[in-house]
C-alpha cells in the first residue's frame, strides 16, 4: 500500500518507524526487502509487481515519501529493526527533486530482488489514485481495468460511450467503479434498465445510497440477475449517464442539482453480483 504524506507536512523517520510499529505489518514469518527510490513505480515494477498492486491497496508491500536526506537512515533503521533484505544496488537514487521513496516488500517467489534501476527516470511524487473499473459480463468474465491520472479528455469520452452501450445493449451483469477516494458507484442491469447504488465507506452501519425514481411501485423488475422493486429501477439511458458521468468527473454521488434522487439502504441488501 502507498502511504501519502496527508496532513504531515514531510514523513519523518521516527513517523514512519512508528506507523510500522502500531500497524505490525512485519510481523510474521514472511521476509521482507527494504528499498529506496526516485521512481517507485518503476522499480516495484521491475520487483514483479503488477500495475494493479502498485495502483491498489495491495498489503504485500508498503512505500512513504520521505525527504531525501531522511530516506537512507529510514531504510537502515528499519531493515536493522525488522531483520530485512536489502541491496544498495537496487536502489535508485537521484538529486533532481526534495523527496525519494522507501518501500517494503514481503520477499515471496514471485518477487525479484535484484533489479537494474540504470534505465529509470526520477518522479517528483508519488502516482495519483486511480479509479478502477471492474466489468461483470452477462457471460460470466470478469473484466477489470484501471485508470490513472494520465486519462485524456479523449479517453474520458471514450470510456463515457462504452459505459453508454452497455446500458443499451445489455451486455453486463454488474458495473463497479472505485473512484481515486476509494467512493464506489455500482450498476446492476437488466433489460434496458439498471439499478444505480453508491457507496461512501463512511457508514459504520454498513449502509450505503440507493438511487430512487421517485415512484413507490413495489412491483419486482426481473435483472439479469435477481429482481428489484420498480422504484429502485433507472430506465432513463440519460438519468444513467448523468450519474455515472458526474461521479467519475467529481468523485461523489450526484444530488438535487442533477435531478438525482438518494435513499438509505443497509449492507444486508447489497446485490449479490456487486
């Protein structure tokens, strides 16, 4: 998992010595690798670890941004702390900008330890959070895809029309969108319909937004998988794009000023398929 700096106006040793502590993510009888460098996604890429743990919230590994003349002493004092592997080789250092990057990985098979860092080019901060996009087809496949804060107006549209057809044509089960904040908006589709929910993760109730029509007909609307009550189905391709479209643009639920009706449901209803 990537730790941001937050409210913290720089990661200090002692900070991150501490985090390390109170979240005992070493403890165990897995070997961890300690590193340091300017480009962590290239060089957690070149340990083995792919685009989607590096963008996730993968526990096999932990990185912090850290002021460079802190990073090596964080490194040392960890790795003497917790019985760590390192190699000094490994580690991509550069003077271009204030901050390097020390991470921590659990040494499995899968991981290389070794890596050539000569062709590696310094970021100055860490990758923005993506937004994750997880596709249930009607056939069973699971598709999932992951977009980063490179995404281009182009790409935005793009992806806006295929969210279009597939309302249209019926060709998912589920829709699942994890925005960069972690919020998520979910899609359940039937035929020319879907039912529209949001959750903020913020609820210790486990409850979570169920988009509304405004009728009260309880009559059940048979899904692709499952039923629902008429007043939770969405048959309005444009009342469909105009919440998917604001969430992925802001980030939140669309509400009164979109025309965006909400109601409160409870964890035990969630969908199956979600």
């Amino acid at each position: 998992m990537i730790w941001r700096r937050g409210n913290y106006d720089k990661n200090t040793v002692e900070m991150i010595l501490q985090q390390i502590k109170f979240g005992r993510y070493f403890e165990g009888s897995s070997k961890w690798y300690a590193g340091v460098t300017a480009n962590v996604v290239q060089s957690l890429t070149a340990h083995g670890f792919t685009r989607e743990e590096i963008y996730g919230r993968s526990r096999d590994f932990h990185c912090w941004d850290i002021p460079k003349e802190n990073a090596l002493q964080c490194k040392n004092a960890v790795v003497l702390q917790y019985n760590m592997l390192s190699d000094e080789n490994s580690d991509f250092l550069s003077e271009k900008y204030p901050n390097l990057f020390i991470y921590f990985f659990a040494a499995a098979q899968n991981r290389t330890i070794h890596i050539d860092v000569s062709s590696f080019t310094p970021v100055k901060s860490l990758p923005d959070e993506p937004i994750f996009v997880t596709e249930k087809l009607r056939s069973g496949e699971v598709k999932r895809e992951i977009y980063d804060g490179s995404l281009t107006a182009d790409g935005f549209e793009k992806m806006l029309e295929h969210f279009r057809s597939v309302f249209l044509n019926g060709t998912l089960n589920t829709l699942v969108i994890q925005h960069r904040n972690t919020e998520e908006m979910w899609f359940n589709f039937g035929e020319g319909c879907c039912r529209i929910s949001y959750d903020a993760h913020t609820s210790q109730e486990g409850g979570y937004a169920s988009w509304r029509n405004g009728s009260k007909a309880r009559k059940p609307v048979k899904f692709f998988e499952g039923e629902y009550p008429a007043y939770m189905v969405c048959t309005d391709v444009e009342q469909y794009m105009t919440a998917l479209s604001y969430f992925l643009e802001k980030g939140r639920k669309p509400g009164k000023r979109q025309n965006v009706q909400w109601a409160w449901a409870k964890e035990d209803k969630l969908p199956k398929n979600k």
